[in-house]
C-alpha cells in the first residue's frame, strides 16, 4: 500500500471576501457629473438674473399701466388717459429699444412700430389708432370701450414685445 497522501484541499484558505464599496470620495466620473451639474446650475441662475434685470423697465410699465387704468375708472377722463398711455408707450419703447430708433417716431410710424415689435396690426388697423392722433386733439369722444380696449392692448405689448436685445424691428416702420 502507498502511504496516505496528505489531502491537498486541506492546504487550501478560505475565499475573503473585498471590504464593502465605500461612497466617500467618489469616482471621478461622479466628481465630473458633479461639476457640470454645478456649471448648468451657474448658468441658469445667472441668465435668470441677467433676464430678471433686463425686464425691469417691463415690470415698471405694467405697474405704471395698471395706475393709469385705475386713475381713469375713478375719473373717467378719457383725454387725460389717452395721453398718460402714449407717453408710457413711447418711455417703454425707448426703455427696450434705442432712443435714436423710437424718439423720432410719431403718427402712423409709431403704431407701424409698435405693430412690427409687438406682432400685431392692432396698433395701426385696430384700437391702437387712438394713439396716431388722440392725444393731439383739444376736443376728443371717446368710446370708454374702446379706450379699454387699449389699455389691454398697451398691456399685451409692454408684457410681450420683441426687445431683441436693444436692437429696434423698424424696417417697416420706418
């Protein structure tokens, strides 16, 4: 008989086992995850701001408008607002454009401008042509519906105009 060999299993360890997977410090891919999160957050917050900024002559307009409105429901002095109103338009305008662009304009070149910059064809074909004339003539009736009417239209424009960043849309209304 051969002598007993010795059972080479027995010389085996037992399987270890890795230590768990720690989430402090993160994989480098996370590290750059992170800070592209960090750079699109910057970015927004900081167009928000810039944005938040640059409609502030809006936010005044309106708020100014929404004066005008109620002066006129307490006393109904259609002259006084119709004038109030262009004299907002045209300092709004000149707030989101240039002034050499918008100062000049009057008549039916302003309403053609305010049309082009607000997409529209109301100021010129609709309640906006109280504003070519209307506040120029000493004896004026106005229709307290129509006047309304552009209240709300002066109100669509200051919220929705073009601004373009400063540069006017006056190839057509000039």
């Amino acid at each position: 008989m051969q002598p007993a060999q010795p059972d080479p299993l027995a010389e085996l360890r037992d399987i270890h086992l890795p230590g768990p997977v720690e989430a402090w410090p993160p994989a480098p891919g996370w590290w750059f995850v992170a800070i592209l999160l960090f750079c699109a957050l910057l970015a927004l917050i900081l167009w928000l701001r810039r944005r938040w900024h640059v409609n502030a002559y809006r936010r005044l307009a309106l708020r100014e408008l929404s004066q005008i409105e109620q002066r006129y429901a307490q006393d109904a002095d259609g002259a006084v607002t119709l004038l109030a109103l262009q004299q907002l338009m045209k300092r709004t305008a000149i707030a989101g454009y240039s002034r050499t662009a918008v100062a000049s304009l009057s008549g039916v070149a302003w309403t053609k401008f305010l049309d082009a910059t607000g997409a529209t064809q109301e100021f010129s074909l609709g309640p906006g042509e109280l504003l070519i004339d209307g506040p120029y003539q000493p004896t004026l009736s106005l229709d307290p519906a129509q006047l309304l009417s552009l209240i709300g239209l002066c109100r669509r424009w200051i919220a929705q105009h073009d601004r373009q960043d400063g540069q006017p849309v006056v190839g057509e209304a000039t």
